[in-house]
C-alpha cells in the first residue's frame, strides 16, 4: 500500500457499508460493476438420434472448460505461487470426475434431455448436499463448484467470457469466483468489493495472495453502488465509504499512512518473543492448512502451527486420501516447522463428505461431523491417526480431536490412538510415543466439562468460532441473525474463563485457535484470563504481538477481571477497546478507532 491514494471530490452523500475484511489495505479509486453472466438454462427434449451429437457438444464443452482452466491454474501459479494455485486443480479434478460426467451422459441418453439442463440438475445435487453441510469450508466451496457448473454451460452455448477491461478501478460484484479474482488482477485492480463471501472464501484466499484488498459480505453494495462511483476500501476494518467528503478522504489518508508507517515498525518484531513487559511469554503461532504456507508463517516470526487443518486433502476428491498421502504431507509440514510445535486436528468434516452413511440431515450443524464421524469410522480416524503418529518422529507434533462433547468421546478416541500406535509398533514403524493428545473445546457441554476432560488429555484448545455459534444459538452465516454473533458476550468470555481455570487446575496448557484469538482487542482480555497459546491467521500476528509485549501481566489480569464483571457485549467491547488504546496508542486498526 506505498502508492499514493487516488482522490476525487464527491458531491453525492457519503453512504458507508459495513463488511468483512478480507484483505488488508485501503486504496481510493473509482467503481467497475461486474455483473456476472448467469448462463440461461432450459430445459429441452431432443430426439433419440440427436442423443450423441448433444452428448459431443458436452464433451467439446469439457475440453474447452479444462483449456481455460489449464491456462488460469498456469497464470495463476505465476502470481501466487503452485499451493495457492491448488484451487484451480480441484477445480479441473471436477471436470475428469468420471463418475459425475458417465451420470450426466447416461441421463442425456436415458431421459433425451439437453446438456445443459442435465449438467444443470447434476451438479446442482451436489451444490445442496455441501451447502446443508455442518462446516463453514465446505460451504464456502459451493461457489467453486458452481463456477464450474456455469464454466461448462458457457461453453456449451459456445459463449465468450470477458475479463479484461481499461482503466484502474475497484470491482464491484455480488460475488467473485476464484477465477474472476485471478484474471481481473490482470488489469489495474485496486480493490475488491462484494455483496456474498466469507474470510475463508477462495476469493478472498487468492486476494490476500495478490495483495489486493478487499472487503465481502457486504450484502447490498452493489445496490448502493453505480459505475463510476468515487469510493474507500479498508480492507483492515471491512468499510467501504461511498462518495466520502473531503473530510473523509483526508481521514483515510491518515489512517493509510500510520497503516504503511505501523506494519515498517512490526518487522522490527518478528524475531522478538510475544512477552509481558514483566517476563509472562505467550506462545503466538499460526493457523494454516497447506505445507506451503509454513514460508508466510517463518516471515511472520511465528512460534509454530497452533491449528493446521488438514480437510484441505479432501479437496477435490470424492475418496479419503491414503495413509501415505496423508503421512508425506503431515511429514513435510513437521519437518519444515522443526524444532517448533505443530498442532494437528483430526478431519474437522460433516456427514456430507460420508454420504453414503450420513443421508442427508434435517440439521447439520448438529449432526453427524467431527469425532463423531471419526468413532463411526474407525477405519478413516486410525489411518489418519497412523499418518499423523508416523510424522511425530522428532516429537513436535501434537494431535487434537474436534467437535468433542463429553469425555465418553475423548476415552473412545484415545482407545484408537492406542490401537494405531499398537499397529505400528507391531509393524516396527518409528513414532512420538509421548506425542500428546487434545482436543478442541468447542461444543457448550465439552465447555462445562472442561475439567473432567483435561484430566484425560495434555492439552485443551478453544474453537471459538463453532463454541460462541452454539453457546449463543447463532448461526454466524444466516443474515437474518449474524449480527448476534458476538465474541465479547459476557455469556462468551465467562465461558473462556472458566475452561482456562479448570485446564490449569489440572496443570495442562491451553491454547485458542478461532477468530478471537486474531482480534487485537481480546488480545488483552485472553491474556489477562491467562491463555498460554494463541493461534492466529499470519497476517494479524504481529499485531497481536505488538500487544503482549506493550503491557504487564499484572495489568492484563487487572482488566480481565473488570471486563468479567460487565453485563452486556457492548460494555465489554468499549471497555476493551479503550484500555488496547492506552497500552498500544500507535496500533491504527479500525476495531480500536
């Protein structure tokens, strides 16, 4: 963000939008509606002869798909390197899925209906099983999938796709496909703006990667938005001010520059231990699911891998991978993170990557996923657990389960690592037999038997995104109640409280691994209640960093317990925010403004 901000004066009313922030930075710059070609599908009855020149179009129309995606997956990996370009590969592993497309030729020539009606319905069946499903990464990916879906139908009707356009704008869009994202940053992109998304969406992955900015899940930009407008981006706080005033625009123009002028001073800190003014050290490590992002990890100054997500092996495939396709990868993330920790959380899937046990679920939130899957099918968590065993050799992985709810679960779970370290013992293969074992807390029961729990294992880590959802009876992604997700209800942090009490009753660590554990303004809160690890997106961990070592221990605890006094969110919120000001006045991020 060194360029120099484009300004131009407003005379419409400044409207601000509020979103996610997606993609750090803030950039000023004029609108470019996209307004993406939905491809119109009707549905046609062909004759028995034609069958085989409709499913001929069809196969033309997949070989053209996976041109295009050839080419987009290459410029991709140009930009942001082979890892992150993995998306585009599932992506094609969607088009040579043979089970999918003999279905979809089958019907063409069974029920003599179009390509693009069949293909349509076909893979709109999916769409729904992943959209019902329990975890928030899968539903993101639907999106994938239907760009995938409207990629063939395009084809099919043999229509051309834009996406080259003149001039530096902002892309304004209900929604971005990771396709759109890549192509668009051809051109002179400034920033993203979308109405749909989340932070885990690929969309977003692919913009923190090209370092543009960008804020989603706007909802109605694009309502508020015309071709040409005049606009702000804070890819920090997740704004969007529309037609901003000259008052305005000089705000920004602070805010970047002690933005540019703060994130100089954090590289200062990467090398330096997350520790108290008075001596207290916290472990600060990193959230990540791909090996490859362990390099943006060591240039953030992280202390390991406090949560590394390993459903990113399931993307793209309709089978679990084998043992040793599991044990090269959890190998090659232990042996780039050594000497430093790697927690490693068992599938973290709901029944719809099990289908063909799991039907389809009236709620699947709290349905068949997590451990739950894991002791249903043994045969899945022991590989797993195997891999994972045989990648602890230089004893810096650690293994937890999720989605527990009692300690039954944890007793049951343990009976299975038992069994696989059984095996692999009789097999001569080498492991960590001391690696330890934990389990996420994030099910409101797990929370209250918190310590009967940490007297069956060596660890706890708090999953505050699915723990604050169930504790709250909010589903974070319906629109209609998101806005009653709140990580700072009193309800919530007398919760975190109490987990950590009783984990340090029974002398064990515990650590935090959900979005709250990456706001700067719980940083102080979680410290002062005495969290021992925080795991965090890298891009937030110098500031978090920058946090713990501004303050004493004993000041810490001193507003933790103010802040456990207080009634309501919002109180609790303020209260926060003021005393993240005090100790870290030259912090310039929006939550603190």
């Amino acid at each position: 963000m060194d360029e120099k901000l484009e300004i131009t004066p407003q005379e419409k009313q400044e409207i601000i939008l509020r979103g996610i922030p997606a993609s750090a930075g803030i950039v000023m710059g004029h609108a470019h509606i996209f307004t993406k070609h939905i491809p119109r599908v009707e549905e046609k009855v062909i004759l028995l002869d034609d069958a085989p020149k409709e499913i001929e179009r069809l196969r033309h129309a997949v070989e053209r798909s996976e041109k295009e995606l050839s080419k987009i997956l290459s410029y991709a990996e140009q930009k942001i390197g082979n890892s992150k370009a993995k998306i585009f590969e599932a992506e094609i592993m969607i088009l040579n899925d043979v089970v999918l497309f003999e279905a979809i030729y089958n019907r063409i020539a069974n029920e003599l209906k179009n390509a693009e009606f069949v293909v349509h319905d076909e893979i709109t069946k999916y769409q729904r099983l992943m959209l019902e499903s329990s975890d928030e990464y899968m539903r993101e990916r639907t999106h994938d999938v239907e760009d995938v879906k409207n990629r063939i139908i395009r084809n099919i009707q043999q229509e051309k796709l834009i996406s080259r356009f003149a001039g530096r704008s902002i892309i304004v869009s209900q929604s971005l496909t990771p396709a759109d994202t890549i192509l668009f940053s051809r051109n002179e992109i400034l920033a993203y703006v979308t109405d749909m998304g989340g932070v885990t969406s690929h969309a977003a992955l692919l913009s923190r990667s090209l370092k543009i900015p960008a804020v989603v899940g706007l909802k109605e930009a694009t309502k508020h938005v015309q071709e040409g407008d005049f606009m702000i981006v804070d890819g920090y706080g997740g704004t969007v001010v529309l037609n901003p005033s000259e008052t305005t625009i000089k705000e920004y123009e602070v805010r970047n520059k002690r933005y540019i002028e703060f994130e100089k001073r954090l590289n200062d800190l990467r090398d330096l231990p997350a520790k108290t003014l008075d001596g207290q050290r916290v472990e600060l490590s990193c959230n990540i699911e791909f090996a490859e992002e362990i390099n943006f990890v060591d240039a953030q100054g992280s202390d390991g891998i406090g949560l590394y997500r390993a459903e990113g092996l399931l993307m793209g495939r309709d089978t679990f991978p084998t043992e040793d396709e599991q044990y090269r990868e959890y190998n090659l993330i232990a042996e780039k993170c050594y000497p430093r920790k790697v927690i490693m959380r068992t599938f973290d899937i709901g029944g719809d990557k099990v289908v063909s046990q799991a039907g389809e679920e009236e709620n699947p939130f709290l349905g068949w996923r997590g451990i739950r899957i894991g002791l249903d099918r043994p045969e899945i968590f022991v590989t797993q657990l195997r891999a994972m065993l045989r990648a602890s050799v230089k004893k810096n992985v650690w293994v937890m389960f999720p989605m527990v709810a009692n300690v039954k679960e944890v007793r049951k779970a343990k009976i299975l690592v038992e069994h696989a370290k059984s095996s692999l013992r009789s097999q001569h293969i080498p492991f960590d037999e001391e690696m330890k074992i934990g389990v996420m807390i994030e099910v409101p029961s797990a929370a209250v038997m918190a310590g009967d729990i940490a007297n069956e294992v060596g660890f706890l880590s708090i999953g505050t995104n699915d723990l604050i959802q169930y504790l709250l009876a909010v589903d974070r992604g319906n629109e209609n109640v998101s806005e009653l997700y709140q990580e700072f209800d009193p309800a919530v942090i007398r919760t975190i409280h109490h987990i950590i009490k009783e984990a340090h009753e029974h002398h064990i660590p515990v650590g935090m691994c959900g979005e709250m554990a990456g706001d700067p303004v719980a940083t102080l809160l979680l410290l002062g209640l005495g969290i021992d690890e925080l795991s965090v997106i890298p891009t937030v961990l110098p500031e978090i960093k920058k946090i713990i070592r501004s303050v004493r221990l004993k000041e810490a605890k001193r507003i933790a317990a103010q802040a456990l006094k207080l009634s309501t969110e919002d109180e609790v919120k303020e209260f926060l925010k003021a005393h993240v000001k005090r100790v870290s006045p030259d912090i310039p991020m929006s939550e603190t403004e």
